[in-house]
C-alpha cells in the first residue's frame, strides 16, 4: 500500500473489519482511510439536519474573515472577481462573498443543497464535480470549506483548480488536521484493541477520508503546482460542539456539559488547532 501523496510506504494503523483499514504514511505523516471510495453528498432530512447542527455564529464569522482576506489578496481592475466555492452546502459563504463585491457560483452533488441555495438566496449552483465543468483560466478565486478530506481524489481535483486559475488566482481552503486529538483517539483506539472507535472514527470515517500533516499538505499543493502563502493551524469545529458528542454516542445531557467547558476553553484558546487554513496561488 502506496501513500496518495508521496508514495512512500503506509503503516496499517488498524482494522476494524475488512472493508475499513485506516493507514498512516511513513513518510508525509498522513492519516488516511483506506476503504471504498466514493462522493460524499447528503441529501433530504440528513442536509438539514447538518445544517441545524450548524455553529453559525462560530461560522459566520470565520465566512467574513476569509472572504475579507481574499478581497485584499485579489485585486481585478476592470471587473469584480469570479469566486467559485467547490461543495457549496447551504450556500450562506457565496452570500457573503457576493455582498462583499464577488461574481459568485459554485457546485453541489446535493439536489437538495442544490435547491436550497437557489429559493434562499437566488444562486444557480453547478450539480457536476468540479474538475468534469472544464474551467480553464477564468477564475480569480477558488474556496473549498472542509472539501479536502471529503473528495475521492485530491490531486486530480487540485489540479483541476490549478488549471482554472487565472495567473495570480487564489485557492483558500481549510481541512481536518493531524493533530493532538487524533494521537488520543489512536491511542484510545489501539489500548482498547478497537473496542473504543468512536472519536477516531468521528475524526477519520467515510465522509473523512483523510487528516493532513503539514508536510503532507504542502506536498499536495506544490505537487500541483499552487503556491502556499498562508498556512495555518486554526481550532475550527463548524458544528455545535454537542453534536460532535451525541454522534459518538454520548447522551444529550452529558454532551450539553461537556460541550459547555469545551466552549469556555475554547475561548481562552485552549482547544487543539484542528485544522488547517491555507491560502495559495496559482503562479505560471
């Protein structure tokens, strides 16, 4: 078994049953799932389910930062740039980014996401994946919200946004990364002989394919030829921290507790920095 970023060897971590080996690379450090593959797409009661289990505020706010953050990174004279968001979801970010001056669009294999964005906020979204619409070189921006670990296969999909950059055009994205969380539920995982998996498999499952070391991260941009000129660990959990421990298992009210020191020391700055921010550039 080969490493989908460097090709060094992997290291089978554990095997639940047959058909679910987790593996880490030997080499660029990336945690990675090595069953069937396949699109992640939600559809109906699950859609709005996530988008309830939602933390808006938490998000919101992130949603301006980076839309602020790209409006100075992109400067275009004669036009407002072309913003496309790869997985668009309930589509509140192509909001935001068109009011703060962007020509926006973006993708969805959801037809309920799909019909969401368009009766709430009037964007007709692309239902194709992005590397099969066939943009070359006419996008200023590209934005992928914890897209990374979901597709079936990162390169061809990063390459696909290489190729539809304009000379100077920006990706931002931000995924899961490998961090002190996931050494606990590795060694959770491995002290109970697998009988413990809930917070492993909460981070590393079928819709999370993959967490990302910072070299394997930056072998995967500058393999496709993208320039990293921000990259940055951040604590980002997008949904209600509750929810994160009731989907383990956890009863509502032990979760509610929980979740309420887990927030206060989330605002001392105290939780892990789970994810990776990156902004790159597309330079020819």
């Amino acid at each position: 078994m080969s490493c989908e970023v460097c090709g060094e060897r992997l290291k089978l971590l554990y095997l639940s049953d047959s058909s679910k080996p987790f593996a880490r690379c030997r080499g660029c450090g990336l945690l990675q799932s090595m069953y069937k593959q396949f699109d992640s797409r939600i559809e109906e009661d699950s859609f709005f389910n996530y988008v309830s289990a939602q933390d808006e505020s938490l998000e919101d706010a992130r949603r301006r930062r980076v839309a602020s953050q790209l409006k100075n990174m992109v400067r275009t004279s004669d036009k407002d740039p072309l913003l496309f968001d790869i997985g668009t979801g309930a589509g509140k970010f192509l909001s935001i980014a068109r009011e703060q001056g962007f020509q926006v669009s973006g993708n969805e294999l959801s037809q309920t996401a799909i019909q969401f964005v368009r009766k709430n906020y009037g964007i007709e979204l692309y239902s194709k994946r992005f590397e099969d619409l066939g943009f070359v070189s006419c996008l200023d921006v590209v934005t992928m919200f914890c897209v990374l670990a979901h597709i079936v296969d990162p390169k061809i999909s990063l390459s696909s946004i290489h190729a539809a950059l304009n000379h100077n055009g920006v990706l931002y994205l931000h995924t899961p990364r490998y961090c002190l969380i996931d050494s606990i539920a590795l060694l959770i995982l491995r002290c109970s002989r697998g009988r413990v998996s809930g917070l492993f498999n909460r981070r590393l499952n079928d819709e999370h394919k993959r967490v990302y070391s910072r070299k394997a991260l930056e072998m995967l941009l500058l393999g496709v030829g993208l320039e990293i000129e921000i990259m940055r660990p951040e604590t980002g959990f997008g949904l209600k921290k509750e929810h994160y421990f009731t989907s383990m298992g956890v009863s509502r009210y032990l979760a509610t507790k929980i979740s309420f020191l887990l927030n206060f020391l989330d605002s001392l700055g105290l939780l892990p920095r789970n994810v990776w921010v990156v902004y790159a550039r597309k330079h020819v």
